[in-house]
C-alpha cells in the first residue's frame, strides 16, 4: 500500500433547507437565508418545539425510480440524490476500478422514519401489517448500500454512525482509506430524516430543543437568547479522489482534505467534557496533519448549535487549538441558517468549508444580536465577510462523546 497520499474533493452534491443542489446550498449560506420554518411532516399541536429545517421541493422520483421510492426511506431518497449529484459533477465514474471505488456515508439513526410509521401499524394493526422491507429500509447502512450498489462501488461500503459527528467521521474515515491506498475514489458524506414525532419528542424531552416560534429566533449559536437546537434534514456528498488520479485526468478539484481528528470525550453519554478536552485534540491532530503554522488565515465552521453547554465547550476548545490566534480565527455556524441536520451537519460544514476557501468568503451565523461573552470570538455576526483564508476547519461534536474535526486547504 502506498503510504500518505494526496485526497481532493472533485464533486459536491446537496439536498438541504436551505437548496436542493450544492450551488444553491451555498448561495443560501453566504447570503444568510434562513432555512427554519414551521413543522410541517407531522402534526404539532401537542409539542413544544413547533420548528424545523425541512427540505422543502424535493421530489425522489428525479433521482428513483418510482417503485424503487416506495422501498426507500427519506434519509436514504436524501442520500441517493445527494450522491448522484456529486458523482456527476465530478465525472469520476467509469474513472476508477470498481473495486478501488468505495462509499462511506454517515447517519446518525438511519430510517427513523420507517421505523416509527411500522411499529405504528405493528401497535394498531398486528404484526401481519408491518412491512416485509421494513428492516432494510429502516436500517443505517442502507444509505452507503444503496449508493454502492448504483454506482458500482465494490470496495468497502460503510457507515459511519457517530451521532452528530457522523458526516465529519465518514469524511474524515473516506479521507484516510485514499489516502493509505485502500481505495482510489470514496462517495462520502451524511444523511439524516428525523423530523418525525418520535424523535422531535424525545429531544424535546431531554430539553435539547428551541421552543422558541420565532424562524429568526431559533436557530441561535453564540448568542445568549440561545435554548436549544432546531433539527434539521437533508443529505451532502462527496467524491474523494487521489490527487494525481484527479489531475491526470483534469477533474475539477474544491480543495484538498488535508487533515482528520476524531477522539472521544469518554465523559458522558450527552454533555461534553467541560474542560473540552476531546474537542481541542480532535482540532489540534486535524491542524497537525494539515501543517497549520502560526500564518494560516483559520476559518473554523463550528459544531455551534445553540445549546447553552456545547457553544461555551466549544469556545474553549478552538481556544486550546489555536492558542492566541483564536482571537484572530473567524468563527461562524452555519446551523443558525440549516438548523442541525444531525448525521449530515458534518457533511454540509464540509462544503461550506470547501466553497469559503475557494471564494474567500466566511459564511455569517445570522440572527446573532446579543453575543454570549462566553462566547467571545469572531463569530462573523449576520453578514458574510471576505477574508483570504488559508486553512479551514470543520468540527462536530456527537452523543456518546464523539468529537471530529476536519481540515481543508485550497489545492
């Protein structure tokens, strides 16, 4: 095996709240659209959290056929879309040996969705009703299969599944198979669908989600009227590519996945490590590998999802890794415009990463009026700014302690 080589990002493909490609995804961002609105996919009448980031004008049938959507759960339809966007733009199929091309994609829960509508008919109906596909629908390494099996990828085939960190860890794992020479090309990324009652309700209940009836007053990171996240949905690849692979045959590259950390608190199921310490060595082993030095004009895409704990952990870690150059470091959260696509957060910070450095332009964290002196760095409040920046960083902190950051260059 061929050690340390180069990994390119040469396509790029969205289904979000805020677009259902990559361009339109990240014109939203840069110009600060708010993708929160009220629930729509079930009847909130008796919950407390009333909003969410929907994908609102997708349609699976351009992407499935229709027998093949009825057999498909949204995270999947999400996932399948997604990966077919990016696979096209980057013109890597047909590029790679089948058995060199491999998928890796993140969920954090998999097909909730089908999960909750047949133990519904199990409950009411008996269990001759529930459905013979249940079990591959709802299942999270459906995604990664269905992806694999249309795209010819006979190399590994995986999830990640690491709660909120999961599209960062399948990125970051796609990273690492390149670049140690099990594959040559890797579809990766995350999807999530769980804006159902089930789950809306048990975040709910664990007092995890903004209450808050205001679209503009919800999604808050940094800002001291935060109360929560607001969940989102939706699904971001990926194509991974050698690097001489890609220049050989003139793809188009993004930027380069130059560095990768992924610890574990090993603290609490839910919180962080107060003194967030798995949070600043999953930054500090990405900035590492990526050869950060003292010039590096640092863009961080925060985990920041506007629960009071995670921004003021998060805060001090960027301050642990960075060390002085934090006050100098711009800082913004995209989930204030997604809300959190949980499984796919790290996936769309990804590209926002990807698409700030090639445009130098920061994404802002809208909505954010009374900063937290808690949270006291440049947070790029309400409006995008230009900045030549020269390393990008992108964190993601999961359940279960699980912390990821990645780190892109301009190549």
């Amino acid at each position: 095996m061929s050690e340390n080589r180069r990994v390119v990002v040469t396509g790029l493909g969205a289904i979000t709240p805020v677009g259902n490609d990559a361009t339109s995804t990240w014109e939203s961002l840069k110009n600060g659209k708010n993708g929160i609105g009220n629930i729509t996919l079930f009847d909130t009448e008796k919950f407390k959290a009333k909003l969410a980031a929907e994908v609102r004008g997708f349609d699976p049938k351009e992407y499935l056929e229709v027998n093949d959507v009825l057999r498909t759960d949204r995270y999947a339809q999400f996932a399948v879309a997604a990966a077919q966007q990016a696979v096209d733009e980057s013109g890597v199929e047909g590029t790679v040996e089948p058995e060199r091309f491999a998928v890796f994609f993140g969920t954090g829960i998999g097909g909730i969705g089908t999960f909750e509508k047949e133990h519904t008919k199990l409950m009411e109906r008996g269990p001759r009703r529930v459905s013979p596909l249940f079990v591959p629908m709802m299942i999270a390494n459906m995604a990664a299969g269905m992806i694999a099996i249309r795209h010819d990828c006979r190399g590994t085939a995986m999830p990640a599944v690491t709660a909120c960190a999961s599209g960062s860890n399948a990125i970051g794992e796609a990273m690492r198979m390149i670049r140690h020479g099990y594959a040559d090309a890797v579809i990766t990324g995350g999807a999530e669908a769980s804006i159902n009652a089930s789950a809306v309700a048990g975040f709910a209940n664990m007092l995890a989600l903004s209450t808050s009836e205001d679209p503009d007053a919800a999604s808050l990171p940094f800002d001291k009227r935060r109360g929560g996240f607001v969940i989102g949905e939706g699904a971001v690849a990926l194509v991974l590519e050698e690097y001489e692979h890609a220049k050989a045959r003139g793809a188009k590259i993004y930027g380069e996945v130059c560095g990768y950390g992924s610890t574990c608190d090993a603290y609490h199921i839910t919180a962080p490590h107060p003194e967030a310490r798995g949070g600043a060595r999953a930054m500090t082993d990405a900035m590492a590998e990526a050869g950060y030095h003292e010039d590096d004009v640092v863009y961080v895409n925060a985990h920041g999802t506007g629960t009071p704990m995670n921004d003021v952990v998060e805060t001090l870690a960027i301050k642990k890794a960075l060390g002085e150059a934090a006050a100098n470091a711009y800082v913004s959260s995209t989930k204030s415009m997604t809300g959190h696509m949980l499984g796919a957060a790290g996936a769309l910070e990804a590209l926002a990463c990807l698409q700030a450095l090639r445009e130098g332009i920061i994404p802002p964290t809208i909505n954010l009026s009374e900063q937290d002196e808690e949270c006291d760095l440049n947070c790029v409040p309400n409006t995008a700014v230009k900045a030549d920046i020269t390393l990008a960083l992108s964190n993601s902190l999961g359940f279960g302690g699980h912390n990821a950051c990645l780190a892109f260059r301009k190549v």
